[in-house]
C-alpha cells in the first residue's frame, strides 16, 4: 500500500485497550455545570477522536441534543470503581514482566 516505506520495517508497534467504557460505546458528556466531555476511545482514539471533535465542539456551541451525531449524558460512576482501580495496580507488574518477554 505504502511502496516508499518498504526500506522501513516495522520493528514496534503497540495495542491494546486504553479508554475502554462499560458498554464499549463512545460517550458525549455534559455535566450538570455545562462541562462537556467525550469518553470512550476504546482501542480507536485517533479515528474516534477526529469523529467527535466536531460533535463535541456543536455541543459547546449549543446545537440541540436531539441534532447532534452523539447524544449528550451525565457522567455515571463506573461500577466498583474502588475495587479496579486496586486490582489495576496490583496486576500492573504482571503486565510489564509479559511485555519485558515478548520479542
């Protein structure tokens, strides 16, 4: 596809799940203050983020709700919260072991 970027192979790349929501759904979110936010890249952040900017920035601008691509929420908290955030950290080190092994 890229024939000028033959002569650089790739030697890293990275993946993963990063900015996951519950529901694996991309989120607009205002707050009861008129705070908006977007959430939710799910593995997809570039393309998901050049999507919602323009959703995000009508939002600001004061497009109606039922007219924009994403409709705005409250922010919920995320269930046991507390208890993943612990178990994140704990696990962290595994994680970086498996990643110190692979080729």
């Amino acid at each position: 596809m890229f024939p000028a970027l033959a002569d650089y192979p790739m030697t890293r790349f990275w993946g993963g799940k990063i900015a996951m929501t519950t529901d694996r759904l991309p989120h607009l979110h205002r707050r009861h203050d008129g705070v908006f936010a977007w959430t939710g890249c799910n593995g997809r952040g570039l393309a998901l983020a050049c999507a919602m900017a323009p959703v995000l920035a009508d939002a600001i601008e004061g497009v109606a709700d039922d007219q924009l691509a994403v409709r705005p929420t409250e922010p919920s908290p995320v269930p046991f919260h507390f208890l993943i955030s612990r178990a994140a950290r704990l696990i962290l080190p595994w994680y970086r072991f498996k990643d110190s092994r692979e080729v």
